[in-house]
C-alpha cells in the first residue's frame, strides 16, 4: 500500500520539482519514482552507507536522505543531484512522505479498530483504551449501512464505496465478507432518520447507474457511543434480513422501519408456531387458496375499506363481502373488525417468518 500512496505524492510533485525523485523500500529496491522505467531497480549500496550514518548521503549524481531517524531506515528518498538544491528537496520530499503515510497508517488503524468492534473482536474496557491511542472520539453519533452485493460482482465492492465517501475523517469504509462491505458514517447528533435512507437511496442508485449493479441496504439506528457502532451493525444486519422476509419489494430496510416485523423476528420459532395453532383452532392458513390470500392482503392495503378494496380489484362489492364471509367461517375472523384483522395480519407475518426459517413449519 505504502509504493502505491508514495507514487502518487511523487507523480504529483515531479513537475513543480523537475528532476527525477523516488523511494527505496528497506531492500534498497525503487517502489516509486518518477521515471517509471528505473521501478524495480536495486541500490544495495546506498542502503548499507545509510545505515550507517543514519543522515544524507550523496552518490552517483542522486542525493538519498532516509525517512526515518536511525539504523536500517524502512524508506529512504532519492532526488537527482548533489547540489544544496538537492538536498533541500530531500528534506521536503521526506516531510512530504512522512506525513502522508502517518495520515494514512492511522486512518488505517481507525478502521481496523471499527471492524474489531462490530465484529465484537475486542473487549469492550479495551475499546476506550484503544480510542484513545489513536485519538478517536468516543461520543460521536455514528450509523452503519451494510451494504450487500449481488454474488458474482465483478467490481471492487470496497472501492465503488470509497470512492464514493472519501472523507477520512467521518467515513469509514470496511468489508466483512465477500460481497458484504460496511459504512460507518458520523452524523449531526438529531439527524432525522430519513436521511439515512436518503443516503442510502444515493449509493443504491450510483451503483445502479454507474456498474450496472443492484445492492441491498440495511441501516441501523444512531450510535451515540463508540461501543454502541457494534449494536448498530447488528441492527443493520437484521433490516436486511427482516425485510427480505417481510418486505421482499425493498432493497433498503431501516431498523427503525421495521415495525411488527422486528418483534416477531425476536420470537422463539416454538412460540411462533403455538400463536399459529391458537389463531387457527378451525381451518390450518393452508386452507384459504390464492384467490382468498390475494383478496386478504388487497384489503390489508386498503385500510380494511370494503368500497375501495372492490374498487381496486374490479370486482362487486357483494362479491367481496362474500369472500369476507367465507374467511370469517373458515378462521373464525371477521377482517372488517379491527382486533381481528391485527390478529390476522400478525399470523400472515409469523407465517412467511417460520417458512423462511430451515426445517421450521
């Protein structure tokens, strides 16, 4: 990582410098440079003089100054020339260098340190300890967005993200999975949790547009502590998979949206399956066709109104109340009652809950 950021620094300095400028590695092997075609060549030598005198060396017309004080020097600069001018360059180039990779390394630390804390890799008396070390801030109010690719992707899935949220220092950008990659973004502490989905409706449409690429979504709720970022994964985790049960048509879930669904997600599938036997007492749900299950969930839709629901599916009002009447014989519950169009809504939902569960119902 560290040839790439390097290369980068000297590409965009080797026109305001006008000599040739590069970096050795602790080989004595050029990582970087500004002419491309001396990549890869070796200067043992300078590397063996320098651990000695641990300062500037000039040699063969190019001046080397190592980027670290001390024996054996991890990196060391190179500017072409021997005059004072070169020298003063290497001391800019080292400063340069030096400060870009310190920026870099500890970005990278950060997001280490997140991903061992939504993974729950780390003790939590260890997460202030390790917070302070690096200067990160604790009270922050942060959500995550766990974002899964289609299997198959054949683009860089932590990249498109990167790319998309470059700010180092509220953004961070993880993968914890081969398709599955994680954003942690700070936020304002009172953000309306609709703009959380209004980002997440941002990355979802770039990725569709630009790569051709569906994502699914789930967002968690605020973390107003750095320990709580692990709660907020595991509440991103479960939208994606509640909403894939219960709400199929979306591919962003916030877990503050799911409703009912979060509840029965929680419940023990025995539980589930004694509220199914106990709704059902008289005709087992596998007894209403698809005809009736449509009529059902049209009127769910349609805030149990028997003029509107015949309205939309085009069939006569009657027609409609003797469909009612049927389900009201079969379960022994009347849809147009309140209490009992809750109990009925809520067994539809435990349903596809246990089918979507292995070997359960």
């Amino acid at each position: 990582m560290s040839s790439r950021l390097f290369q980068g620094i000297i590409y965009q300095m080797k026109d305001a410098i006008g000599r040739t400028i590069g970096v050795l590695d602790d080989n004595g092997v050029i990582i970087a440079c500004s002419d491309l075609m001396r990549m890869g060549e070796t200067r043992h030598a300078v590397k063996e003089e320098l651990s000695y005198v641990s300062d500037v060396i000039v040699k063969g017309g190019y001046t080397y100054r190592p980027m670290t004080v001390g024996n054996n020097p991890d990196y060391i600069v190179f500017v072409e020339g021997e005059d004072t001018l070169a020298d003063k360059l290497s001391m800019v180039l080292v400063v340069s260098l030096n400060n870009i990779k310190s920026f870099h390394d500890d970005k990278y630390d950060k997001t280490s340190f997140i991903k061992n804390i939504i993974l729950d890799n780390i003790l939590p008396g260890d997460i202030y300890v390790k917070s302070k070390e690096l200067h990160f801030s604790t009270v922050v109010s942060r959500v995550v967005f766990l974002i899964k690719f289609a299997p198959g992707t054949d683009i860089s899935c932590l990249d498109v993200i990167q790319n998309m949220f470059p700010n180092n220092n509220q953004d961070y950008v993880l993968i914890t999975g081969e398709n599955d990659v994680v954003l942690v973004r700070e936020v304002k502490p009172g953000t309306d949790p609709k703009e959380f989905e209004k980002t997440a409706t941002m990355i979802s449409d770039t990725v569709l547009s630009e790569f051709y690429t569906k994502v699914s979504i789930g967002i968690g709720s605020a973390a107003e502590n750095i320990k709580d970022i692990a709660r907020s994964y595991r509440e991103a985790q479960a939208a994606l998979e509640v909403g894939r049960v219960f709400d199929t048509d979306k591919n962003i879930v916030s877990y503050e949206n799911l409703g009912i669904g979060r509840l029965i997600y929680q419940l023990p599938t025995t539980m589930c399956e004694m509220f199914l036997n106990e709704v059902f007492q008289k005709e087992s749900i596998e007894s209403l066709d698809h005809e009736t299950l449509s009529t059902i969930q049209s009127f769910f839709e349609n805030n149990l109104n028997v003029s509107e629901t015949s309205r939309k599916m085009f069939v006569h009002r009657n027609t409609l109340v003797y469909r009612l009447d049927k389900i009201k014989k079969l379960t022994g519950l009347d849809l147009r009652e309140f209490e009992d169009a809750i109990t009925f809504k809520v067994a539809l939902m435990v349903k596809r809950y246990l089918a979507s569960k292995p070997n359960k119902y």
